[in-house]
C-alpha cells in the first residue's frame, strides 16, 4: 500500500494506491454512490489497470499530523471516541462492514470548521487489519496531555476495551463517561445542568465603579515580579538622581595609589561560548505583500503559520490563510517547511508544496501562505 497526496481545482485527496484487496462489488457501489456521515468521500480511479483509492480530505488534518502538533486532551479523546461509535451506527444502515475501516492515524481525518472526526473505508481490507483500533489505542496512550486527568482516564479505559476479542462500539463509548475540564466549567455556569445557586444574589453595581474596578485589574495585570510594578522615571531622569554627585578627584587620585597586579592567562582553559551557533542560525521571514501583515522570527524548533491566534505562532490575518496553514520546523540546524493541507495552499518559490511532504529551506526563498508572500532569510 502507498499513499499520496494531492491538491487540483476540485480540492485535497488522500490516495492509496497499489491495495489488491478482494471486496464485494456491492459494497464499493454503496460508497460510490452514497455519502456516508463519518467517512470520507471516495471516488475510484483506474490507473494503468490498478484501482486507486481517492479520499477527500479537503479542510481537513490527519490525526498523525494533529498529535504531532498538540497532547490529546480529554476533550479531543471524548469526541474522537463518540465520532467512531457515530459512525459505526451509521455505516451499519449502508450494509457496510466495520471491519474494513482504517484506523490508523493516517486514515483519520479532523474537519476544522465542523470540529468533527471522519473515516477511511478501504474495502476489502478486514483481513489484514484485525487489530487496528488496538492499535490505535496503543498509539494514542503515550500522546494523551497526561496534565489533563479526564484524557488519562478515557485514554487507558479505552485502551483496556480494545483488547478484548469482541468490544462493541457501545462499550467503548462506555470509556467516556468522564467528565472534561470543558464540561466541568460549563456545569459552573447559570445554565449549566449541574449548576447550584450557592451564593446570594449578585447586587447590581454602578456604572463608575464597574469602570474603577476595569482599570484597578489592568493596573495589576501590569503588575511585575512578586506583584511589584517597575517604577518609570520620567524622561531624562537617571537612577542616581537623589544622589550626590561624586567627587572626581578624589576618585582619581586613590585609583592611582592602587597597585594593579595582572593575572597570566590560563592556556588550557578557553572561554566557551554556549549556543552561539544556534542563536546565529535563527530564521527570519520577512513580509514582502501590500497588507499589514508582521514579520516573524522563528525561535520555536517548529514554529506554526496561520490565522488562529490561539495555537499558532506566526499569525496571518488575510482571509485566505487557513486557521493552521502551515508549519516550519529546524532538524540539525535545518529549516523546513510543511503545508498543513491548507485551503488554498502553500508554495515554495512559486512551486505548491503538498501535504506531509516537507521542503527543505534555504536563503532568500520565497514563501506565499495563500496569498501572503514572504522572503526566507
């Protein structure tokens, strides 16, 4: 089995290639013609007389390339969980065998926008990949944020499932009945299920006081180590201004009773100079469009592209950049850059770059993110 990625005017497809898996006709009819919720959807082309395997995958991040970037938190682990037991309830009305979907994480594909989990169906494939949601489980174990107990505990109840002979998608969906931190914050809230009213009625504030109490929690936002805020002096103002100026003369005059004795210098104990070639070998982009995007330094070892400001380093605001567009990532003092199978693409001197397939960097490159170009340097 080979995969590879590609992109064209219809959007981004997943092709498996070389699979001679026996199948039954009917069920490759049933995917050809019906979408399925929770795969993902395939055409079939004939290429030199072998079949090859198009998934879409459009707006989408594989599962591998999503742990590579963040710990799976209990969050994540839950929906992935309920998305597997979702689509096994409806792949049994399509009369297709759940055996043969793929759960490698390669196969399993997030989509950003629905925030929902989709599905591989390789027909014919249950007899070489009995075990793979063990696998999967496996996989998972050592990526969980093992800061956050409630992926901890989904993850291992799950892993414990997957080891039996015969688990049913109702058992492992058993595994989530955890509370996440998300839901535990929600349950605080006026509308929360759980939520009590255990203190007395808020009183209404007057407008000057909300406002006094704004800037009082800015000011101490502001406030510097151990709660102290930095003085500022004013312009031209100098630390020793309290002070009385020194006497020069008399300064001078016992420096020059002093008796200056030169140490020889050590041979055998040469100064150091610690990461000074890492600190030389910081990469830069710089803007080079009409708009008002920033320059970026890369000082992260993988340094992410994109327009959600919550998870991504260098932020680029222009409409056609993807939420996670792109990453650059430094091996042995190397740079590399990465599209992360963006809507409208990523391209290296002119040239689009595919979807898990880096491409090395070098002076003076030219980067356009969509439509937002910058210069490697």
């Amino acid at each position: 089995m080979n995969i590879e990625y590609i992109r064209n005017l219809t959007g981004s497809y997943m092709i498996v290639k070389d699979v001679e898996y026996e199948y039954e006709n009917s069920e490759l009819m049933m995917l050809l013609h019906n979408k399925v919720p929770g795969l993902l959807n395939l055409q079939v082309i004939i290429s030199n007389g072998k079949i090859e395997y198009w998934y879409e995958i459009t707006g989408t991040n594989s599962l591998g390339t999503m742990l590579e970037l963040f710990p799976l938190n209990g969050v994540q682990l839950k929906r992935l969980i309920e998305d597997i037991y979702n689509m096994n309830q409806q792949i049994e009305e399509f009369l297709l065998d759940g055996e043969n979907v793929q759960y490698f994480p390669e196969f399993i594909y997030f989509d950003r926008k629905k925030e929902k989990y989709h599905f591989c169906y390789l027909p014919g494939s249950k007899e070489k990949d009995k075990n793979s949601l063990q696998n999967l489980a496996e996989y998972l174990l050592p990526k969980l944020d093992h800061k956050d107990a409630a992926a901890v505990s989904i993850g291992y109840g799950f892993y414990e499932k997957s080891l039996q002979e015969f688990c049913s998608a109702e058992e492992l969906l058993s595994c989530t009945m955890v509370e996440t931190e998300e839901e535990i914050v929600d349950a605080e809230k006026p509308n929360g299920k759980n939520w009590t009213v255990q203190e007395p009625e808020a009183v209404a504030m007057p407008l000057s006081m909300m406002l006094e109490e704004e800037k009082q929690a800015q000011r101490q936002e502001k406030r510097g180590l151990f709660g102290l805020a930095p003085k500022k002096r004013r312009k031209n103002q100098t630390k020793t201004q309290n002070k009385p100026a020194p006497d020069y003369h008399q300064l001078l005059a016992e420096a020059q009773q002093l008796e200056v004795v030169a140490e020889p210098l050590e041979k055998d104990c040469p100064t150091v100079f610690l990461n000074l070639e890492k600190h030389l070998e910081i990469g830069k982009l710089v803007y080079q469009g009409e708009g008002k995007e920033e320059n970026f330094v890369l000082e992260e070892d993988m340094f992410l592209v994109g327009k959600d400001e919550t998870v991504v380093h260098g932020v680029i605001r222009a409409d056609t950049v993807s939420r996670i567009h792109a990453r650059i990532f430094r091996q042995e003092g190397t740079y590399y850059i990465e599209d992360l199978n963006s809507t409208n693409g990523t391209y290296l001197n002119g040239k689009e770059l595919f979807y898990r397939e880096p491409a090395k960097l070098k002076p003076l490159d030219r980067i356009a993110f969509a439509t937002e170009e910058y210069l490697f340097g």
